[in-house]
C-alpha cells in the first residue's frame, strides 16, 4: 500500500475485457501494491467514474467475456447525451460495492500518521457540522470539527473543507437524471436517519472505522443493512434502476461495440 499527497483516491484497472470486470476494478482510497491503475485527481475524476460505471455496468458472460473496452470519441463526450450520462456515472459508483473508498484516522504506515479522507463523500462539511452537532453524535461532530477534508485544490485547507465530491457535487446536480437524484436522496435520508444509532454502532464494530464524519459507503453498508434493512433494501433497488438506465449507455457512447 502507498498513501499519497494530492489524490482523491485510487483506480484499479487490471485488463481491458469484460472477464475482468467483477474482481479487477475497484475504486480505493489511496494506492496499493498493484500496478495497474492511476490516483484519481481532479483532472481525471469525471473520466474515471465514465469508465469504472462502463466496466462495472457490464457482467462477464460466455458470450462477451473476450469483448475489448474502447475510448468513447472525442465528439461523442461534448454530447448532452454523454454529459448526463457521465454525471449519472458519479452517483452510480459511488454507491457501487466496489467503491472501497473509505475514511480512517490515525493511521501508522512508513513512520508516519495519516489522516484519510473518503473524497467521495457527498455532503457538504458545513451541513455535516450542523446536522452532527448532537449529543448522540459528539465524537462525529468533534472529528468533522477537527478533520476537514484533505485540500485537493490548491487553496489553503480551511478554504476547502469539503470532500472533492461534495465540492463538486452542486455543478452535477443540475445534470443528474431522475434515477440518480433518487439514489442521492436515499442516500442522504438513510444517512441522517441512522445517526441517532451511529455512534453506538460504531463502539460495537470499531472495525468499520464509523467514527470518521466522512465515512464511505462501503463503511455505512453494514450499519444500514444490518439498522435499517428495509430502507437499505430500498435503496439498492434505487441503485439497480440507475444501473438500468445507464448500461445502454455503455455501448450507445462507444465503450463497447455492439
């Protein structure tokens, strides 16, 4: 593993055929020991979930395992078409469960103490602060407090407090189909629905690192599926209709040939 200054997180890419798609990518929140992949930065990170959601989007099967992946053309990405297409991208793999992007604090690797941020966390740091300032929620209220996100633009941290995503986030919104706003509101509601038990639940399994304001999906999972089953159940179906939208998508904007 190696944790690096500047990125939002980690692509991993191994190969570029269907076979490969269910246990060869994954997005990560900081580099490891595979060498196929690239840190995912500002630059790149609308390219990298295009083509995370295409690889994710599509199951291995007999019949297409061998099919290569291709680069949409130019033209085609300055479409309207494509435009939403990939902002829907965004909300898709955030939720994935192959996004492993996470948040951990106090971490020993190489004779330092990292503090990682989970930059695909989408809500704001200053409504993160007024919603966790609770006495059910005080140890996530003092770590949003003290651990801003990691600066990633360029500014002085305290002018960005945000994850990159959240920061982002309102630039997308207006783009977003309706299947995604339906994932991104189930999000949010689960979300402010389970704090109340956060924290408890966090004490129980500290393996799951819940204790970190801007914990990922693939940290609340277990407290939403095993907490708020119905709601859980709900939104993976909320996701499973996104992913219906989006998989024409895949060949109709050239990732794959029909």
């Amino acid at each position: 593993m190696k944790l690096t200054d500047g990125a939002l997180g980690y692509f991993y890419n191994n190969g570029s055929s269907v076979q490969y798609n269910d246990q060869f990518v994954g997005l990560f929140s900081s580099a490891f020991s595979r060498a196929n992949g690239l840190s995912i930065i500002p630059e790149n990170f609308l390219k990298v979930n295009a083509l995370y959601a295409a690889r994710k989007l599509i199951t291995n099967s007999w019949e297409q395992h061998k099919d290569e992946y291709f680069v949409p053309v130019p033209i085609d990405t300055e479409s309207d078409a494509y435009k939403q297409w990939n902002t829907d991208a965004v909300i898709y793999s955030l939720f994935h469960h192959s996004n492993n992007s996470t948040s951990m604090r106090q971490v020993n690797y190489n004779n330092q103490t990292w503090t990682i941020h989970n930059h695909y966390f989408w809500i704001p740091h200053k409504t993160a602060l007024e919603l966790l300032d609770d006495p059910k929620t005080s140890n996530l209220y003092r770590d949003c407090r003290n651990n801003p996100a990691k600066d990633v633009f360029g500014n002085p941290i305290i002018s960005t407090p945000d994850t990159y995503l959240a920061h982002i986030l309102p630039s997308l919104t207006v783009s977003l189909s309706n299947e995604a706003k339906a994932v991104l509101e189930g999000m949010t509601a689960l979300w402010k629905q389970s704090l109340p038990l956060r924290e408890t639940y966090a004490q129980e399994h500290p393996e799951y690192q819940l204790n970190t304001w801007d914990a990922g999906i693939y940290q609340l999972k277990y407290l939403w599926r095993d907490l708020f089953p119905k709601e859980w159940e709900a939104l993976r179906q909320a996701h499973a209709r996104l992913a219906n939208k989006l998989r024409p998508g895949v060949y109709d904007h050239g990732w794959l040939r029909k």
